[in-house]
C-alpha cells in the first residue's frame, strides 16, 4: 500500500518542481488546471498500477497476504482511479466554462482534437465496463470478457497522456515515467494473456469423480495429469474445466482436499449460472488449474489456540484443513448453516473430533439456535482474547464477524479472513 | 469504494449534460466567434503572466526571442508573428529535435519547407493548413508587439 502511495505521489512531486506552485495555483483558471493535471497524472498512474494488481502474481498473494485482498483493493484502486479520471475532465473545462458554454461543450466533443478525443473514447470505455462491474448484474463469464477491454481503455488512456500537449510532454522525468509504468502494465497484460493462452505454469488434472453431496453442493475430485499442484490447506486455485457442458473461463474455488491427498478436490454450492453447470462434467474432461493462491491456513499463524468459524459453503478451505490437523493444535470450529441438512463433511468432522481431543467440532443450526456471534462463542470457548480466530462465508456474515471482533476488542491481526466474494 | 464511483460518475453525468446543452443547444451562434477571440486572447495573457510575473510591459522583439531558445522554453518566429511553441514538443509529427533546432530563431523556413536547416534554395513542402491553425493556439504575437 505505502508503495502504491509512493508512486501516486512522486508525480506530483515532479510536477510541483516543474513551475513555482503560486503560478499554479495564483487565479481560478491555474487553480482548476492544476488540479485537472494532478487528477490525470495520479488516475494514470493508479490505473496502471490496478493492471499490475490484476496479473494474478505470487508475489503479490504474499504481499497482501492472500490474492483475495489483492483483489479487494483491485476494486478499489479501481474506483479511485476511475473517480480521478472523471474529475480530470471536468476541472480543465472550467477554464474554457469562464469564457464560454460553448468552447466548454465543444471540449467535450470528440473528434474536433485527436489527441483530447483518445482521452474521451478512453472515459466512455471506462464508463461503461465500470457500470457493468458495479450497477449492472450481468453473468461472470461475461463480465468477465467484458472487463478484458479495459486494456483498450488503457491504450486510449496513454495514446491522450502522450499526444497531448501538457506537462507531461514538456517534462521527460514525468514522460518517461507514465510510459514505465504503462509499458509495465501491458507486459502484464501480455503475461497473463499468454500464461492462460498456452497454459504456462498451469497444472494439468483430469476429472474422476464429480460426486453430489446434498441438494446444492457438488464435490468435484481431479486427479494429476503429469506434475501435482503442491499446495497449503486453505488455500485456493482458479480451475478452467474444458469440458462441453461448461463454459472454460477460470473461476477461484478453495481446495477441500487435504495438501496430504494425491487427488485435488474442490466443493462447489449451485449458485446458479456457471456453478450450475459443474454437474454436467464428465470423468476424464481436462482441468486447468492455475495455482495455488491465498494465504488461509492454520499453519501461518504461531499462536496454536484458534478458532474457526464457516459459514455455509465456507466449510471448504476448513474440512481441507481439518483433514491433516495434529493434536498440537486447539481449535474450536462452528460450522453456521442456515439447517442442519445443509451442511457437508459432517460424518467426516465428527469423526475427526473423536480422534483429536483438541478439535472441538460444533454444528450450528442458524434455524435451531438462531445466529451465532461473538459472544455466545467467548462463552462456549471460554474467551476469545487469548486465540486466534479464523473465518469464511458469505460476506454478510464475514462483515458481521469482523465487526463484533473487532468491538469485543480483538486485534486485527488476530483475525484472520478469507473473501469467498471478490 | 462503489459509494465514490457512483457519487463522481453522477457529478460527471449532471455537468457533462449541463455543459453539453447549454453550449450545443441554447447557444446563439453569433456569439462564436466573438468568445473564441476572448477565448484565446485570454490565454495569452496567462502566458504572458508566467513569463513576465513582473507585470510591466514586454517588448516582442528579436533579442526577447533570442532568449527562448530551447526546447523547455522555446519561442519561434513564424512570418513576422511570435509563437511560445514549449508545450507542443510531444506533439510534433515531425519529431521534436527538428523544432528545437530553430528555437529562439526566425524559422519562418524551417517551417515552409520543413527542414530546421533550411535555406532559400532548399527544397520542401510547408505545412498543412490543419498545421496551420494548430499553430495558432500557440500564437503570443507580432514581432516588435508591445504587451502590457
């Protein structure tokens, strides 16, 4: 984050040596331009750094402590960068306002100047992928398609920081420096095209058994292809099925198999559309799995006394844990369904109780017992100040979670999350 | 985060119409050309501002020019009038060392035949009539103007 900060500044930076800052800011006219310039220079250079963001890199699930995050902020980098832009407009046409309506509309018509239009088209590109991310419900495979053209925005975006006649051409540091990042960003860009293209450090699997385990829960079990995906219990993967019923854009799903187990399983709810569909794969249909992502694990913490709390399909990265835990750890897990008939690996879990002292399994019946919170599980597991505490579930729940640890006087870095959602 | 998209995308939409309705629509048409002098001449002025913070009087003349001669400050003399042409390098089709080359200079040939080393025997092309009016927005003045 301080890095992201750090280079949103630094133009700045070179921009205020470029001029004395009471000539920038001495009249309206300086005033609205300078802050039209700020705006652009700082959205270039956040949009630049959101693409970086989005390159699914190692590094970055390290950095951010689990790639979950790092899309997290993806989004809101995202919303600042596109705010930023959409103010860089409307402060320079002030200038043009003081004179007249007309000189200020006319700026806005694309066409008149090619290199302002590049800007325009890039705005509108922007306009209309963010909508469809944020107003507008549309299927994720669609979305997704949708959201690969804001690279064309991008390139709208540096044709206008470029071309145009502005601080940024009159001053190399500041050129060369968009042009850094920008190039770097559409390495990026290449990078993750052609990684997914032609399967590069991706992990080969086959289908074996797609087993339904209730009503609306699927579990799928793949077995190796060549080289195994080593991985940590609790961590995710994204999978593209190739396979004829289902659409292959990779989706994220957490492992629920064990690091321990040969073959890789994942435990998918039907939430409709795609995840509709995984009932139609076949045995023997290739997976590509790309991976392993996240940093959710028991293992990464020092502190042995934990508590866990899933809700609902949130069992996932939990049974894959629980699967290969000794007796040096006290956990107390809630598994939260809305009825008891919801829950899976519940057979499984109990029997993992009965073996390990240390591991106190308790199912909770959202219909039976109402909703948990915070304090019912500082009495059940007598006190909370001395553990830490682990969850996944809907993002309703996971808010909730956070909050009332948070107001029971938990520190943050005691709790630990992982967003099914991003 | 959505909060801050959806509140600046509606402050964008709201001014964008309002802008684009009152200039396009409810605009009389005489008053154009009108406003685009004021327009550029105001401008000009706020050039002149930065390069003279003094605020007394500035002669346009050939030693002035003289003293814009690089490519971070540059003023060129194009058939008789002045021209602060800085913010242009970036922009220049033709590269930006070929501008630079004449800054601070008459360049009145560079610019009709497109060669910085031009001379009268040299044979060349001038520029567009598109180029032409892209120059303009830089014009400060005439050669020997006074401006206050």
């Amino acid at each position: 984050m301080t890095i992201i900060i750090f280079l949103s500044i630094f133009p700045i930076f070179i921009w205020s040596l470029m001029s004395p800052l009471g000539s920038r800011f001495s009249d309206i006219n300086t005033i609205t331009t300078s802050l039209g310039q700020i705006s652009g220079l700082v959205g270039m250079v956040l949009f630049s750094v959101n693409i970086i963001l989005a390159g699914r890199f190692k590094f970055l699930d390290k950095y951010f402590k689990g790639l979950d995050k790092v899309y997290v902020n993806h989004s809101k980098i995202g919303s600042i960068a596109f705010s930023l832009m959409l103010f860089h407009p409307l402060f320079l046409v002030i200038k043009y306002l003081i004179v007249s309506t007309r000189e200020a509309a006319l700026f806005f018509v694309p066409f008149i100047n090619m290199p302002i239009s590049w800007g325009i088209l890039s705005l509108l590109i922007m306009i209309i992928l963010i909508s469809l991310t944020f107003y507008i419900k549309i299927k994720y495979n669609v979305w997704k398609i949708s959201h690969k053209f804001m690279t064309l925005a991008f390139l709208f975006a540096i044709l206008h920081t470029m071309l145009i006649s502005s601080d940024v051409s009159r001053n190399n540091i500041l050129r060369y420096y968009i042009l850094i990042l920008a190039l770097f960003a559409l390495f990026v860009i290449l990078r993750k095209f052609l990684m997914e293209k032609f399967s590069i450090n991706r992990f080969k699997y086959n289908i074996k058994n797609v087993k339904q385990l209730n009503k609306d829960i699927l579990e799928i079990e793949m077995e190796p292809f060549g080289q195994m995906m080593t991985y940590l219990s609790g961590q995710f993967a994204f999978f593209s099925f190739l396979s004829s019923g289902v659409s292959s854009e990779s989706h994220p799903f957490s492992i629920s198999s064990s690091d321990v187990d040969t073959n890789l399983k994942i435990t998918v709810k039907n939430l409709g559309d795609y995840t509709g569909t995984l009932i139609n794969l076949k045995q023997g249909d290739n997976v590509i799995v790309d991976g392993p992502y996240g940093n959710f694990s028991y293992k990464n913490v020092t502190n042995k006394n934990q508590i866990w709390i899933a809700g609902g399909i949130g069992i996932t990265p939990f049974y894959s844990m629980a699967q290969v835990l000794n007796e040096e750890y006290y956990i107390d897990f809630y598994y939260c369904v809305k009825e008891e008939g919801e829950a899976v690996y519940v057979k499984e879990l109990q029997d993992i109780a009965l073996k390990n002292p240390n591991f106190k399994f308790n199912l909770w019946s959202t219909k039976d017992k109402g909703f948990i919170n915070g304090e019912i599980m500082s009495t059940e597991s007598g006190g909370l100040a001395d553990k830490d505490i682990f969850f996944c579930g809907p993002p309703i729940l996971m808010n909730s979670l956070k909050e009332q640890f948070i107001s029971l006087g938990i520190n943050i870095n005691k709790i630990h999350y992982e967003n099914f959602n991003f | 985060m959505k909060k801050l998209s959806t509140v600046s995308l509606f402050i964008f939409g709201v001014v964008l119409i309002s802008i684009l309705t009152a200039g396009l629509v409810f605009y009389q048409n005489k008053q154009n050309s009108q406003s685009s002098v004021v327009s550029s001449a105001n401008l000009i002025k706020n050039t002149i501002t930065k390069i003279n913070p003094s605020g007394g009087s500035l002669i346009l003349s050939i030693e002035e020019l003289s003293k814009h001669n690089n490519q971070n400050d540059c003023w060129l003399l194009i058939n008789g009038k002045i021209y602060d042409i800085t913010s242009f390098f970036g922009s220049h089709p033709g590269g930006d060392r070929a501008m630079a080359l004449t800054c601070g200079t008459d360049a009145t040939l560079a610019y009709d035949k497109k060669d910085p080393n031009a001379t009268n025997t040299t044979k060349g092309r001038g520029h567009s009539s598109n180029a032409q009016n892209m120059l303009n927005d830089y014009y400060l003045g005439d050669l020997n103007q006074i401006i206050k």
